[in-house]
C-alpha cells in the first residue's frame, strides 16, 4: 500500500542535531542548528520569560482554543518590535499580523498566500539560504528560484551581481531577503545597499519578503529591522515573518508572526481575512503557551526592557566568541584570512570549509557543523573555543 511513499532523506539541519546527540564523544562541540547556548553550554531560560512563565502558572487557568490569527497581545508584540512603537503604518491600520508557529509557520502561511494570490509569482532566495525557505515555498507549489548573494572567494556579498539579477525579475515576483543576521552566511547588507535593493524592488514592482529570525543578535532591534521600516517609508507592500524562538529563547514553543503591509485599510483587511483562513485550513489556530509569554514579554514595558538586555548579553557574547575563534585562528594559520569571522554578523559564520574539511571536523573531533561550512557561532564558549580552533587549524592546513 505504501510502498509507493519515498523514504525520507532527513533534514541538513535537524538530522545533524540527532547524530551529535548519539556522538559519545566526551569533547563533542554542537556548531549544527541555529539555537544560543549559553557561557555554559546551555539553552538559556530567560530572565523576563521566567517571569512570565510565573504570571502563567499563578494562577493556573484554563487554555481555550485561541483565534486564528493568535492574542492580539502576541500580534502587537510583533507590530511593535518590527515596525516601531509608534509607527504610523500601524497607527493607520494598514498592517495585517497573524501569530504562528514559529517562523516556519509564518513563512507556510506566506507561501500559501502567496500560490493563491499570485499564482504566477516565483519566489527568489539567496544563494545560499536556509534550506527550508525552498523546501516550504515549493511545498506551497510555488516555483522557487535563487539570485547571486554570496561570493566564496572574497567571503562577500555579490552586490552588482545580485542587483544586476533583480533587474531582471518580473512584476510581483517575490524576493525573499534576510534584513538581518543572513542565514548561513553572516553576511549583511549595508544600509546603502538595503536602499539600493528596495530601489530596484520599487522600479521592478517586485514583493520582498523578509524573514528576520534573528532580530537583536546583529546591531540592535532597531537597526536589525532597517530594510523592514525603510520598506515601509517608501511605501512598498511587504511580507515579514518573524521568529521568537531564538531571541526570546523559545524554540519549542512554536511562536512567531506573519505581517503583510498593504495599501490600504481595504486591502489589510481583506489580507488579514485570508490570512486567518489559510491559518483554519493549514493549523486552525497557533500555540496558547507560546503566546501567552509573547504577550507578556512584549506587552509589559519592565519585561520588555529586560528582555532586550538579555537578547544583547547573547548578542554581545556571540561577537566575543567571533574575536577569540578569529585571533585563535590568525595565529595558528597565518597565511589565511579569517577577517571574514567578525565581519559577518548574527549567529552563523560561513567558514569556507570544504565538505570534507567539515566531515573531518565530525568524525576525528566531534566538532559539528552544517555540510555547507556554517558554524553557529553561538555554539562556542571560553571552555571548547580552543579545541574548535585548533581542529579546524588541523584540518586547513592538511
Ligand atoms: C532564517 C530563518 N527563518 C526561519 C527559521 C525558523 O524559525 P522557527 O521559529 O524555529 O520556525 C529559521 C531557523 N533556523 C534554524 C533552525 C532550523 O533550521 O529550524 C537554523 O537555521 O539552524 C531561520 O534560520
């Protein structure tokens, strides 16, 4: 009967956390999936989300089905942190905002949408890109392309080449960007270059849509959300999926939001309306728990506050993590360049390993990291930075 059913060849990504968590290695070191350990070596439980998680508990209450669309305490966290508090696109009600499952959700919804909506509409990812953006658009049946980003070379961004791509688009094609934190490469755009790309974005009548799943681990809130607000001043409609799960450190609680700008109260109506049917059809409705502490972080000006504390600690001892691996490595390998370490931003830096360079790393160290050379940074700490250093200088020079 299902003999017909193809076996699964498991995720680049997830599959990689299963083979370190059955690694017996003693000095194992997980540089795979894109979540912050701490100093320690462990997943943080926030601060401000243990107080929220409190207020939960005490006292207990029941947990009824919530909107499909989520707490609208969820949906005004995620308006608020992307588009500003204060911000007039908000204030004139031209933004549609679901909560969902993480940011994966928000950016099934999206593909949903978009397939519906503008069926002939292809979608453009980077190249690289975080593998599941294709996976999850051309699940949506939506066709999938990618134009020029990064250039391994000069471990840069293939600007004119990629603006050169851009111009070549057709009306309502979808750019998929990264606004910050560029996922696997580190690599950002400068805001000269953000102004440029939403330049072409106009000209062209493209729809960028922005996946910030990082915001807070690149600048600060506000100017990771750069190419999100610059967006909205030019007047562009925009699609932003955004995700908690590393900032708020809530992986598995599935929280994140979709936001569509529009035109014009009409059209974030009729949006938002759809919006909450594709969300019936695919999930019915997004996490209570999740959403409860969304809204309590972000709704609450004294938790709100401690949280962006915490989100740059994490940030801060990311770039501390990049200037020791950097300066390690400079002076075991010093006919090599490693500025591109503390160059690129977020959680990740693209190493330039080769794919056997990076199976070394695995199978001699029990260093792991994406076959791709991304190494999340964030995975480093002052007890296994030299060994990580020292592995990867043993596997550069043979
Ligand atoms: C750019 C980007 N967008 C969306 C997501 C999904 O977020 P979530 O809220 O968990 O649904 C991730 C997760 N990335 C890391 C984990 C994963 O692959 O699922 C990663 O790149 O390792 C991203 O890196």
């Amino acid at each position: 009967m299902f003999e017909r059913v193809d076996y699964y060849a498991g995720d680049p990504i997830l599959g990689l956390m299963e083979k370190f968590l059955e690694d017996s290695n003693p000095n194992k070191v997980n540089l795979g999936i894109g979540i912050y350990y701490d100093e320690d070596g462990v997943l943080p439980v926030l601060d401000c989300v243990k107080t929220a998680e409190q207020r939960i508990a005490d006292p207990i209450s029941p947990r009824p089905y919530l909107p499909m669309a989520g707490l609208p305490g969820h949906r005004k966290g995620c308006q608020e942190l992307l588009f500003g508090k204060d911000a007039k696109v908000l204030q004139d009600g031209l933004v549609a905002t679901i909560a969902t499952i993480g940011g994966s959700g928000a950016l099934k919804v999206g593909a949903e949408f978009i397939n519906e909506w503008f069926p002939h509409a292809k979608c453009y990812v980077s190249d690289p890109t975080w593998a599941n953006h294709i996976a999850i658009f051309e699940g949506s049946d939506v066709e999938v392309g990618k134009y020029p980003y990064y250039d391994k070379a000069s471990n840069s961004v293939k600007f004119d080449e990629m603006i050169a791509f851009f111009n070549t688009l057709n009306k309502d094609d979808v750019v998929l960007l990264h606004p910050c934190c560029h996922n696997p490469t580190g690599m950002d755009l400068t805001r000269e270059q953000w102004d440029t790309v939403l330049d072409v974005v106009q000209e062209r009548s493209l729809i960028p849509f922005m996946d910030i799943a990082y915001q807070g681990f690149g600048d600060d809130m506000d100017s990771d959300a750069y190419a999100i607000r610059k967006a909205v001043d030019m007047g562009l409609p925009l699609f932003v999926s955004n995700s908690f799960s590393k900032n708020l450190s809530l992986y598995g609680e599935r929280v994140g939001g979709l936001s569509v700008v529009c035109p014009t109260v009409d059209e974030a109506e009729r949006v938002f309306g759809q919006l909450n049917a594709f969300v019936r059809r695919i999930y019915s409705s997004p996490p209570s728990h999740g959403g409860r502490v969304v809204d309590i972080v972000m709704n609450d000006e004294a938790l709100h506050d401690q949280w962006v504390g915490e989100v740059y600690a994490m940030r801060d001892r990311i770039k501390a993590m990049r200037l020791k691996l950097k300066s390690v490595l400079e002076s075991k390998v010093p006919n090599r360049n490693f500025d591109y370490i503390t160059r690129q931003n977020g959680m990740f830096s693209f190493t330039g390993l080769t794919p056997e360079q990076v199976e070394r790393l695995q199978s001699e160290f029990g260093i792991y990291m994406i076959s791709n050379s991304r190494m999340c940074v964030a995975g480093l700490n002052t007890s296994n930075i030299d060994y990580v250093a020292n592995a990867m200088a043993d596997v550069l020079k043979d």
